[in-house]
C-alpha cells in the first residue's frame, strides 16, 4: 500500500480535468486553505470543470478538512446534502 501511495505520488501524468464535465451529480469540493500538498487554488480549477459544482475552503486547515475541521465539515456536507435547508 505505501509503495502504491509512493508510485502514484512521483507519477508525471497529467489530470485529466475536461473528463469530469460529464459529472451530473451534485458535488461539494471541500478544500483546507493551506492545504501542504495541492494549492487551494486548485479547488476553483477542480469545480469549474464539474457544472454545478460548490466550492467551500477552510482557513487555518490543511489537506484533510474533514479530519482537521470535522465540525466545520460534517455542517457544510450536511447543509449541502439536505439542499441548504
């Protein structure tokens, strides 16, 4: 598993972002402001190529919002799962 991990982290391949316009579900990017390990900017670049999609960053956490900010998180994802009711 860690070498897997390790394999894919080093791969040199490109992210094959025009794919995920065939989404149709409803999506929740949920993205740590300071993440360590992929730049907060990249939230905007994910969701503008899914239609539709809802970006929410969390300032002062990391890579992982929903163990960092679980609070924070499970509100968002709820909020957002229940149509914003």
């Amino acid at each position: 598993n860690r070498q897997a991990f390790l394999d894919r982290a080093l791969a040199e391949e490109t992210v094959p972002f025009a794919a995920l316009r065939a989404l149709r579900a409803p999506t929740l990017v949920m993205w740590g402001a300071r993440d360590p390990w992929i730049p907060v900017a990249m939230a905007d670049t994910f969701a503008a190529y899914v239609p539709g999609a809802r970006v929410v960053k969390y300032p002062n956490v990391g890579h992982l919002p929903m163990e960092e900010a679980p609070q924070l998180s499970v509100r968002d994802a709820r909020a957002f799962l229940l149509g914003g009711r």
